[in-house]
C-alpha cells in the first residue's frame, strides 16, 4: 500500500486503536482524533494528535484538512436511551470531507445492519439489537444512509461481534457474510487490518460488506 494521510475517528476505542497502531506499522502518516488525548497511550514520530469532538462541526473540519483519507471507527456506550450521536457526527464527518475535497471514508458499522439484518445469529437478531442495543443499532442505520447518500467514495465495514483476540489476517468478507442461526465473530485487529486495506481497494467501492472469521 502506497503511503498515505489517514485521519481515524473514534482512535481510542479498541478499533480505533488497532487502526492507528497498524497504520503506523504500513508507514502512514496518522492523525488521531479523540476527545481526551490522555487515553491514546501511543507515541510516533508519525502520528498527530487532533484533539475535538464529532459532534464540533469547526474540530472535525480542521482534523480532515490536508488528509487522504478518513477510517471512521466511531462509538460511544449511552447504549439504553435515544441517541444520534453516530448519526450526527457522520454527517459532520461527510460535510468537513466534501469541504476539504477528501474523498475516501472508510466506515466501520455493523453486521445486522440494513440488508445485513439478520446475519448476526439468533442471539443478536432476537436478543441483543431487541433488548439491549436498539438504539445504538437504530442510530447505526441513520449512520449508514447519510454515508450512502452522500458522494464520496465510501465503503461500510460490518464486521460480526467484536472480540479483543490477537490479528490473524486471515478472515471471510463480502457483501452476503453472517449467519442467521450462530454468531459470528472477528477480532478488532482483523477488522482494522480489513478497513485499512480498503482506503487503496475499490472492490468494495460505494457498498456495505461483512467481515468475521
């Protein structure tokens, strides 16, 4: 992959933080746009801090200027009441990108997600996205038409659910992955792997694809 300006939003969640500690490693040169810098325990020559909040249309802005490109990792755990905040700060994210003429967003959501219903397993289609995360998902979907909508070069990431296991490099994708009886699953690091191979890719250019073990 050639060398490229990667800004990652959403960098101290556990994606977020495998996106930039593996955009180093291919060489990139990284910004990290984070609300609390102290929580990003990562130093390198390479890599600047942007210090915001989505939801700062001004703070989003400034971080994407000069960028190549734009992995939005973007989570939050307000997990039981209404929310847009995925929603709201992807517009933002969009609208600084069309303003700064950066054109690829690489965006991580979830399996279970638009066309993807059901692909979870039973536990998270009857269980999970019902009982304990309607909200965040409903917000999910919002998150996921704006980027649709919009006229960037944009490919959705849905990985299964997330583990903190060890990179295998070595995982399924493509638009029909999941399963409707068992759930499937995929570490952050593979997923970050996956999302920065995207930002040079263009197979799964302007779609949604499913990534897990």
């Amino acid at each position: 992959m050639p060398l490229v300006r990667l800004l990652v939003i959403g960098a101290t969640g556990g994606t977020g933080r495998a996106l930039v500690e593996q955009a180093l490693e291919r060489g990139h040169v990284v910004t990290a746009f984070v609300r609390k810098p102290s929580r990003l325990r990562v130093q390198h020559e390479r890599l600047a801090i942007a210090r915001g909040n989505v939801l700062d249309y001004a703070s989003v802005e400034t971080a994407v200027r000069g960028q190549d490109a734009v992995l939005c990792a973007l989570g939050h755990k307000r997990w039981l009441s209404p929310t847009r905040i995925l929603s709201d700060g992807t517009r933002n994210i969009i609208r600084a990108m069309e303003s700064q003429s950066v054109r690829r967003l690489v965006c991580e959501t979830s399996l279970g997600i638009g066309d993807s219903w059901g692909r979870m397993g039973l536990y998270y289609t009857l269980f999970v996205g019902v009982c304990i995360l309607p909200f965040y998902f409903h917000d999910k979907t919002r998150q996921e038409r704006l980027i649709r909508a919009s006229p960037l070069e944009w490919i959705i990431v849905r990985p299964g659910a997330l583990t903190n296991g060890r990179k295998r490099g070595a995982y399924r994708h493509g638009r029909r992955i999941g399963h409707p009886l068992w759930t499937v699953r995929i570490s952050r690091a593979d997923v970050a792997d996956f999302m920065l191979n995207q930002v040079v890719d263009d197979r799964y250019l302007r779609s949604a694809v499913g990534v897990c073990w």
